[in-house]
C-alpha cells in the first residue's frame, strides 16, 4: 500500500457547524417555530422540539465531543428572536447565555465563528413583512451591532447571512421555508435587502471591531448539463448556476445585483467580504423539458449510478467541490469551507465523501489558495428544516426523544483527521477502504516491452 500524507498547513482550523434553531430547542418565538405546527409544512410533520437541547444545556457536552475529537473550532448562530423578542425590546440574559457558550467553546480550544442570521426571524421581524420590508436592512444592523457589542471580546470571526441564495429561493420561491412564498416578482427585492442587510452588517462590525473577519456564507451547488451535447441543457446549467450561485458574491463584491428580471447597484455593498465562506454538498443534473420551460427553477436529478446518501437527498461528487473551490478563488479572497458533508444515519456513505471532499481541499491548499479552515456539517444530528428529522448529518447520532448521543464511525475518522492535521492513506484503508485505491495508487507494474531492435 503507498503510505501518504495530505498534510495542512499549521493553525489551519478544522470544526463542525451548528445553527441555532436546529440545535437549541424551544425557539418558540420565531417564524419556522410556527411553521412547524402547520400540518404538512416538515416531512412527516416533524418538529423541531427540544433540538439537540443545547438551550437546556447540553451544548457544554457537544463541544467537549468536537474538542475531544481533535477539533479546534466551531461555527454556530444566534438566534435573533431570542436576543431581540420583540422590536427593540433586548433580552440581554439571552447575550449572557451565548457568552457563556461561546466562553465554553474557547476553554476546550474551540475557535468560535459566529452566524448571525441562519434561516430564523423573529416572529415580529415576519409580521412585518420580513425580508420584503426594506426596513430589514436597518433593524437587522440594529440587531448585529447590540450582538457584536456584547460579544466582541469573544468572537473575531463572523457570518453576516447563512447561504442568502438557499433562503432567498426556498423562501421565496419555492416556497418551502417560511413564508412559503412563491413568487418570481418578489425575489429580487428580497435579495436587494439581504445584500443590502449584509452590507450594513459588514460595516457595523468593523465600526465596533476593526480588526475582525466579515463575511458571508456562500451556498455554491454545482450544475451540470444532463446531456453535455444538448445545447438547451448546457443553457440551463449555465443559467441557474449564474443566478443561483453568483448573484450574492458578485453584488459584495462589485455592488451590482444582476437578476434575469432586475438589476440594480447596492454601492454599500462593495468588497463588504473579507474572506470568502464557502458551503458544498452535491452537483446535480439539468435537463432542460420543452413542454415545461418553467422548471428551470425545481432541483434537477442525479445521474444513474450515482452515489447517493440514504434518502437520495446528495451524491457524493468531490469533483463538484473542487469546481467550488476553482469558483470560490475566482473573488481572491482567504477561503473558509463553512459548511460540507452527507447525511448518513449508518455512516455508510460519510466515510468516503469526508476523505475525498478533503482531499479536494488539500489540493487547493496545495496551490497555496489561502484555505484557513473546514467545517464540517454537523456535530451532532440536528433539525433538518423542511425535512425535520429525517436525514442524520451528524458524525454524532441523536435519538431525540432521550437524547442521548452515540458516536458514529465518521467521527473517528474525523477525529484522525483533525489531530494528524492531515489525512493519510492508512486512514483511508480503515475507514474507507473502497476509496484506497482511487486516493492513493498502488505502483503499477513495470511494462517490459520487447525490444523490436
Ligand atoms: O442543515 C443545513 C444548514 O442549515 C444549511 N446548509 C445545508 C445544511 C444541510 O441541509
């Protein structure tokens, strides 16, 4: 077997990701609370609940794990509905909680980077016509600058937005996240606030926190023609890769927001990033249907024979991370993966997609890109949106009804990873032996031709 290390660079951070209403529980004052008690919202109509309980505590026991497990960093959220209740109404028990937690974090090592907005408003934030209220941009400025007042002796790293594109369309658009919007009409001004939001979010931190890192973090899915010779394939590729995965990072960085209905400048909004997050999980196939033109926007297929999660919800294609990489260094920016991985209640699949997406990032390391760290989604199984519970990406499993947690077999995988700084062949040949040979090429060998002379 060849033995090989793919080495990182010192201090390169490696952790998992969180967000707030997937993991704490009992966020019972914001819009996806109440949207989990209309029927047939979340698949089997699941609800988030108690989460992983992390407001009741055990986010102490969950950091202990990813510390254990070798990582040196975590990426979690505030929740705005609890630090913000009602309009300009503070809750600063809320803030002394997350200082808690976030204090926690670094005593076992844990470099905190902190989301600001991941997916939940406050219910009076959504009565108010959320992110259609162009006054968004102004109370959300309010909101992060009471937070990074309060915790900026803690927290140097933050994310403005969790993947603007994923909320913007599925709340918008498709209408699965709520409001259970669908309207083409809207879109635009939804994402003319978010830039806007982000943007105001950008300069207030660096008013309050000069030396800190601002950014977003990015959603980049991966589109690619079913039929590489049809051209109306390769259009439709092209055209949902432009507007689902550029419209955000072109608009921070030269303020121009280009939509196929609307464009328009948001000038505040240039070079509000001072790294680029990155979040990938899957390509996905585009085959364009004369008869309905108007699907261009619905999630497209996966190819025959692809390597699919349990539920068929991702394919396992590390090409399409590397593709993300190539992308993400087209802003010039330090580079953070803010977000990957599979779900996987059997660690059946995780194993291999965690060591070959890894190895895409070694290689953009390699080129000396400027990829300072890798988050991995998730720590601990948590609440899946509008698919509830139904998919499993923690390298921690939950039962939710006792919660207790066991360790899944990803999880010692990582755990090698993080504390070797690295990923080695031996790794692969434990724990994802069926990738052995592809990662790492036995010699082949030697061809003695016949000499003809
Ligand atoms: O759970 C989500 C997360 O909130 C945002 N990015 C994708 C993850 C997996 O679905």
């Amino acid at each position: 077997m060849i033995r090989a290390t793919h080495t990182f660079p010192h201090g390169f951070l490696w952790g998992t990701a969180t967000s707030s209403h997937q993991v704490e529980g009992d966020n019972t004052n914001n819009d996806w609370w109440i949207w989990e008690q209309e029927h047939g919202r979340i698949l089997q109509d699941h609800k988030s609940g108690k989460a992983c309980d992390w407001w009741g505590g055990r986010w102490q026991e969950d950091l202990d794990r990813a510390a254990e497990g070798g990582q040196n960093a975590h990426r979690l959220s505030i929740e705005w509905s609890r630090v913000e209740p009602s309009p300009a109404v503070w809750d600063d028990s809320a803030l002394d909680y997350y200082r808690q937690i976030i204090k926690g974090a670094l005593d076992c090592g844990l470099m905190p980077m902190v989301t600001l907005h991941h997916f939940t408003n406050p219910q009076w934030v959504a009565e108010q016509g959320g992110w259609l209220n162009p006054q968004i941009v102004v109370i959300f400025e309010r909101y992060v600058r009471k937070v990074v007042n309060a915790l900026h002796d803690l927290v140097g790293l933050w994310v403005t937005i969790n993947e603007p594109n994923v909320y913007s369309f599925l709340a918008y658009l498709e209408g699965s996240f709520p409001p259970g919007m669908k309207d083409l009409k809207s879109l635009p001004l939804v994402i003319k606030h978010m830039v806007l939001a982000h943007a105001a979010a950008y300069h207030a931190i660096h008013e309050i926190q000069p030396d800190s890192l601002v950014g977003l973090a990015h959603h980049y899915h991966g589109f690619r023609p079913a039929n590489p010779r049809n051209s109306l394939d390769r259009w439709l590729a092209r055209f949902k890769s432009e507007n689902f995965n550029n419209i955000f990072p072109r608009a921070v960085i030269d303020g121009r927001i280009r939509t196929p209905f609307w464009k328009g400048q948001v000038a505040q909004a240039v070079g509000t990033q001072d790294y680029f997050g990155l979040n990938y999980y899957t390509v996905e196939q585009c085959a364009f249907n004369p008869l309905r033109p108007l699907n261009a926007f619905q999630r497209g297929v996966y190819p025959e024979g692809a390597d699919l999660s349990p539920t068929g919800y991702i394919a396992n294609e590390p090409a399409g991370m590397w593709e993300a990489l190539c992308w993400a260094h087209r802003f010039n920016l330090p580079i953070y993966i803010t977000e990957n991985g599979v779900e996987d209640a059997e660690s059946a699949i995780r194993p291999r997609y965690l060591a070959a997406h890894i190895r895409q990032v070694w290689r953009a390391v390699n080129f000396n890109w400027g990829v300072r760290g890798y988050f991995h989604w998730s720590l601990v199984d948590n609440f899946e949106w509008e698919r509830g519970w139904t998919q499993r990406f923690g390298l921690w499993a939950l039962d939710v009804g006792t919660q207790q947690r066991r360790k899944r077999l990803s999880a010692d995988l990582y755990a090698e990873i993080c504390k070797a700084n690295g990923l080695s062949s031996e790794m692969v040949a434990i724990y994802a032996p069926e990738i052995l040979e592809e990662m790492f090429p036995p010699r082949g060998p030697v061809e003695l031709g016949v000499s003809s002379g």
